[in-house]
C-alpha cells in the first residue's frame, strides 16, 4: 500500500540517558537501566569524581542519577566522571534503544550494530535519509556511528521515539513555546518539531542567550540535566509562555461542540462520532484492515462539518475538529493553501498536515482536537486551498483511498483504492468561508 506521502508527493528524552555501555575498554564510564522507571538504592548524600565540584550547576543532578541503583552513569577508572566530554551517536543509540524496552546483546565484530539494527527498524535512524550519521569510510563502514552527537542529531533520534519514551505528555500551544527559541529560524525543519516538544516539557532550556545551538556537541554534564528531567518529572523547568498584547483566536473547546460519546454496540460493532462502524461489513480488504472508502466518507464529512476558513486581524485562518476514529485507524490530512509569493515572485505553499515529524506551526491536532491556525496569507493572495484526506489502518498503512477536496475549483476527487467507487463530482464551497 503506497503511503499518503507517496501518492500525495508535495502538494501533496529526549530521553538523554549517557549512552549505555557496559562498553568497551575504549568507552569507560557508562551504564544503562533495564527500565525507565527509577529504582534507587541507599547511597551517600555526596558523590566522589576529581573533577566534579560541589558547586557545579549539574552536581544535584549527578547526585540523583547516581543514587539510582541501576547504575545508569557511572565513572570513569581514573576517579574522573569527565562532564565535559561528548556523546558519540552510536552511544546514544544504544540509550534509546535500550529505554524503548529492548535488552540487546553487543555485535561481534563491533559492538554497536544490534543497536544500529534495531534502530533502523524502529524509524529512529533514516539510512538515506540521515547520511550525515550513517556514513562509511574506505576503513570502517560504520564511521558515522563513532562520531560524537550534535543537540541537534541528539533530538534528531530522541525525538522520533518521543512518543514511546514518555508517555501521555501534556503539550501547550507549541507556537507560542517557538519564540522563546532564538535561534528557531536557523533550527533545521526537520527536528524543529521535536525540539520544540522538548523545551515544552521542560526537558531542554537551552543556553543563557536563549538559542538551542543545534550544531554543538552533548557533553554529559548537558545530559545529566536531561536524564534528571526524564526520570524525575518534578524536576522538569517548564517555561511560562508569552502573553500576546493581543492574543491570536483559540480553538473552541471540544465540550461545546456536544459530540456524541463512543457506543459498542455489541459483535465487534461500534459507533464513532455518530458514525456506525461493522468491521464485517465497513472493511474492503481484511487481510489488512482498510476501511472502505464510503465508510471513510462519512467521517470526512464529520471533519468537513467543523471547518472554517475566516480572517484574523488581514490573516487568513483556518478552525475546525479531527473526528475520533475506530479503534486501530488514524486520519492522514494535509490540508494545502497555495498563495502567491510576497515577493511577486511566484507562488508559495502552507500545508497544515496531522504528520508528527511537522513543525509546530503546520501540525494538525490528535484526534478529538479541535484547532485553529494560521494559513499565514491574505485571502487576496490565495490562488488555491486544496485538502486530502485518508484514513488508514494504523498496523499496516492500509486504507481504502483517499479524497481529494478543492475548494477553489468545487471538485471532490474520491480515489478508491479497491475499485467500484472513485468519482468527481461537483462541492459546494459555501459556508466554509466566513468572508
């Protein structure tokens, strides 16, 4: 099954537990926990490394990881604990590997590829993708692994496990986290998202002039902070968020849109959003779960129900609701406002998509959430606002197609990816645009 992306094409923590290694004789000074919940063993009010002052910002953080009896950093044999030296990928790897629940034995001939497997197999390392990590040498093939890690790889790989390392996190309005990053515009895209989350939560804080510094090396004493944040909630620095002189629309709360609760209605039948769901009969293919393309069409028309496009002090924004689904199924949405370019040089795009590796400020809601965004343009400029819906069988990507809704031309393209009901026909647009 082709994925949304794919047949979309463009219109379509961190858990920073020092890598792990009952290592190496080369990578002394490292521990991991078999779990992530704490365990923490009688130990002395002090701790004793040459090279760690009482006065250190991090030396309570030190002291509580080290209280934790599952040794999850330990020193060096020399006395030293070396809080200044960096983190190298293949280390923190294995750390997220190993927080993520697995207990892997080292490989053989180097000792981090089970890791660098598994890794992979997870989603958290992207071969053609993340070049940058994955590059070999004439003389070792795994040459991308032995480099240290840059905050920015860091949240790179933490942040595509985010959501199976901490569980049920309780995000606020993440553009509005974006502005205390100073450095977010020179922040690369594609971990704009996670970086965001993790100062949030309160995870990271950044440096004293208020930038991320994506490009410089994680030493241990920076993931001792870290690490003591993960583990111990309570000592996480959660940021106050800005007051805006006058503050952009909010979503209205789900509450006052009265939806109908979730009903089982007995023999695998249920009702969501109002909508009847029979897996015997609402299935077109059971092998791998995809709903039939009708049967989405009634929950589009759900979405459809809330949406909204109106103007915002000159800005053209967009509200409305993501509907619950049945169990197992996620919604994919892109929602695409093409416009012309402010330097009348062509023409720009703002996609709105539910995609978890998006920033911020173009990140649709979970399900049961409602939203409202910017479409960051004036409705003299839009030239098209397109929006495609599908809605998949999460276990295997599966769905039965997709929708294809233009709301400048009033066409819906239904693609129905088991044959028997792809059509065109005629929207009417009326009543989405307040204006």
């Amino acid at each position: 099954m082709k994925t949304f992306a794919k047949k979309i094409a463009r219109l379509i923590i961190i858990s920073l537990i020092l890598s792990v290694l009952p290592m190496p004789e080369n990578h002394p000074g490292v521990g991991f926990p078999e779990i992530m919940t704490p365990a923490f063993a009688d130990a002395e009010e002090t701790i004793s490394f040459s090279d760690v002052p009482k006065s250190a910002w991090y030396y309570d953080d030190l002291l509580f990881i080290m209280k934790d009896n599952r040794k999850i950093f330990e020193g060096y044999p020399d006395g030293t604990f070396r809080p200044h030296e960096p983190l190298t990928v293949d280390m923190f790897i294995k750390l997220i590997i190993t927080i993520m629940g697995y207990n892997l034995q080292n490989g053989e001939e180097y000792w981090a590829t089970t890791y660098i497997k598994k890794a992979i197999d997870e989603g958290l390392i992207i071969p053609w993708q993340d070049s940058h990590l994955t590059f070999a040498t004439k003389d070792d093939p795994y040459a991308g692994y032995k480099r240290p890690i840059s905050r920015g790889d860091m949240a790179l790989i933490a942040g595509r496990a985010m959501d199976k390392i901490i569980k049920n996190p309780d995000y606020r309005d993440q553009v509005a986290v974006t502005s205390l990053i100073k450095d977010y515009n020179q922040i690369s895209q594609v971990i704009k998202s996670s970086v965001v989350k993790f100062y949030d939560l309160g995870i990271l804080t950044g440096y004293p002039d208020g930038e991320f510094k994506p490009n410089n090396y994680l030493t241990r004493d920076e993931a001792l902070a870290v690490i003591r944040r993960i583990i111990d909630p309570s000592a996480r620095k959660r940021p106050e968020l800005p007051v805006a002189a006058n503050p952009t629309p909010t979503p209205i709360p789900v509450s006052k849109l009265n939806r109908p609760p979730k009903r089982d209605l007995g023999n695998g039948v249920v009702e969501v959003e109002g909508v009847r769901f029979d897996p015997a009969a609402d299935i077109a293919n059971p092998s791998n779960g995809a709903m039939k393309i009708l049967k989405a069409q009634e929950f589009i028309d759900v979405f459809l129900k809330y949406l909204k496009f109106y103007e915002h002090e000159g800005k053209v924004r967009v509200r409305g609701y993501i509907p619950e689904l049945p169990e197992g199924y996620e919604w994919m949405i892109s929602l695409f406002c093409n416009n012309k370019d402010q330097n009348d040089l062509g023409f720009s795009d703002c996609v709105l998509t539910n995609s978890k590796d998006e920033m911020p400020e173009y990140r649709l809601p979970s399900n049961g959430k409602t939203f409202d965004m910017s479409l960051y343009t004036n409705k003299e400029d839009i030239v098209a606002i397109v929006l495609i819906c599908e809605i998949k069988y999460s276990s295997t990507s599966a769905s039965g197609g997709y929708h294809w809704i233009s709301f400048t031309l009033g066409e819906c393209s239904v693609i129905d990816e088991y044959g028997g009901f792809s059509s065109v026909y005629p929207f009417e647009t009326r009543g989405y645009f307040e204006w």
